[in-house]
C-alpha cells in the first residue's frame, strides 16, 4: 500500500518510458493500451492478449484509483516485456523486425540497408533499423552515435529519415551526409545533396535545409542551434581511417577521445586542454593517433588501458 502511494505520488516526475521506443512500437503500445481500457469499460470481451491483471483491494477512498492504476501499468509492463522480446504480433511481419547493429570503442563498421544505402558506423555507435521498409512506407532508422549516411534515392521519391533519441531527425530523400549523436550534442554535416533538418520543441517543430558544407549543432536546448559553413571532410575523414585537426583545441580532441575510443582524460594543468592542434592523423592505430597529439601540442601521454593523463612538455 505504502509503495504504490508512493509510485502514484511520484508518477509525473518518472522518465518517459515511450520516448524510448520507435514509432511503430509507441503507436502499437497506443492502440492495445486504448483497446484494453475500452474493453474493461464495456464489459467482458476478449482481451487482445492474454494478460492476467490482479485486482488488489484496498481499504481506502481511492480503491477505484489503485485498481485503474495497477490496470495500466500492467498492461503498459506485459506490452514492454513482450516488444522487447519481440513476441508482438506486428513482430511476425518481417516489415516491422528491426535490426540493430552496433561498434565498440574505436572500430567501425560498414552496413548495407534493404533499399541499398549504406552507412559506416564510427566508434561506440549504434543503428537501428526495420529489417525492410514495404512499398510506400517511409525509410526510418534510429542512430546513437556518429554515423555516415549514403542515401540512394528511390524511384518513388521515398523520404529516408535519421531520428536521434533528443526530438532531432533528418530527412532526405537522396545523398551524403554525417551525423552525430553524442552526449553533449548533436551535429549534422552535409556533404553532397541536400538534408532537412528537424527540431522539436515545445512550441512546434522547426526545419532547417542545408546546402552542401553547412552543419548544425545543437546542445541539450532544442530551440537554440549553430549554423555555419565548414569542410565536411573534417567531419568525415574517420570513414577514410584518419583524423583531420584544423586549429582545434586539445579540449575537442579529448571529447572526441571520450566519446570514440572510451579514454578518460586528466590533465597536469587545465589551460592544457586550451593547446590547438592542426594536421592528419591515423585513427587505425591509437598509440600512433595520442603519439601525434601529443608530438603537436607538446606534451607528455601516460596511458593505461583507458586512462589517459597529459603533461607538460618544456620547450
């Protein structure tokens, strides 16, 4: 009685628990969550699928609250359980099996998608995506992380859409471009064609269509962004095995390092990390990739196994 007081009182500060599901799978749990509340208000009739739902009883002026509430959450837990092991009936159309793929820290990977475009997957990412799309439907896919995107356009003019997990998406229907989902924010790059970019915010949604060389950046305000025009290969080269630095300071570098490769970074002095660094560097080999930061912006690495610490080096 005291736990679910408790539950009931602390409801609207829970996370979202749709937010982390696709849009197929919040507009199924939709309609079976709406059927079964339909069906217990009309009386008996056949459930849309066998769930055994306890009715407690409670000595208390909100019994009808309890029972509605323990109704809900077990609907809404039996639905959760059953996606995730994917023994919903939308599951045995092979449109709507998902596939996901991921990395880990520090490798890439190369995937075909079933309309033929293809996407590489920079370090501890992950893809996930229907197994195929049927004529007329929207291509969808899910991204953690930073991805490369080579979008075929299809002879129906099919819109192909990349959705993060922060209300962002990109539509296109035809080209090249980056994307990255990270912790701290989220950035697009165009390299070819031309992108829309989606923002949702409390207010509505706003589009932005980028040209060739444009990037977008957004933190964790939806309704502010950065818009500017950069070399796209400085964004894509890892797909090519290497990092490319243009003036950048040593505190982008150890983000990308956190992110990438998994390496936590402590440094001796912190205007260390205001130190910039230019030039090409290989990502295949990391020893080689920390020998080359470190060599550019003077300092001394000690690394082990994913600690790195940086020193200075005197001149």
């Amino acid at each position: 009685m005291a736990e679910l007081e408790q539950w009931y009182q602390e409801l609207e500060h829970q996370p979202d628990f749709t937010k982390g599901l696709s849009h197929h799978a919040q507009q199924f749990l939709e309609d079976r969550l709406l059927a079964g509340i339909e069906s217990r208000l009309s009386g008996p009739s056949e459930k849309p699928f066998p769930v055994s739902v306890p009715h407690p009883v409670f000595h208390s002026g909100r019994t009808r609250m309890y029972q509605i509430a323990a109704v809900f959450t077990g609907l809404l837990i039996v639905t959760a359980i059953l996606y995730r092991y994917s023994w919903l009936p939308f599951n045995k159309n092979p449109d709507y099996q998902t596939v996901t793929l991921s990395t880990n820290y520090g490798v890439t990977r190369t995937i075909k998608l079933p309309d033929g475009s293809t996407v590489i997957l920079n370090g501890n990412s992950a893809l996930s995506y229907p197994k195929s799309w049927a004529e007329g439907q929207s291509r969808e896919v899910e991204l953690r992380g930073e991805a490369y995107f080579k979008v075929v356009h299809t002879s129906d003019h099919r819109h192909f859409q990349v959705r993060t997990a922060d209300n962002f998406s990109v539509e296109v229907l035809g080209t090249e471009f980056t994307v990255s989902k990270r912790r701290q924010s989220t950035r697009v790059v165009l390299t070819t064609g031309r992108v829309q970019c989606n923002l949702k915010n409390k207010t509505g949604t706003d589009t932005l269509l980028l040209k060739p060389g444009e990037l977008v950046e957004l933190g964790n305000d939806p309704t502010r962004y950065t818009r500017k025009q950069v070399d796209p290969m400085l964004y894509s080269a890892w797909t090519q095995h290497k990092m490319i630095f243009k003036n950048t300071s040593l505190q982008e570098v150890a983000t990308m390092l956190n992110e990438t490769y998994g390496f936590t970074i402590g440094v001796e002095k912190p205007d260390l990390l205001n130190r910039r660094i230019s030039g090409s560097l290989p990502t295949n080999n990391v020893d080689m990739l920390l020998e080359g930061i470190a060599e550019a912006c003077r300092l001394h690495v000690n690394k082990k196994d994913r600690h790195i610490y940086l020193t200075d080096k005197p001149l």
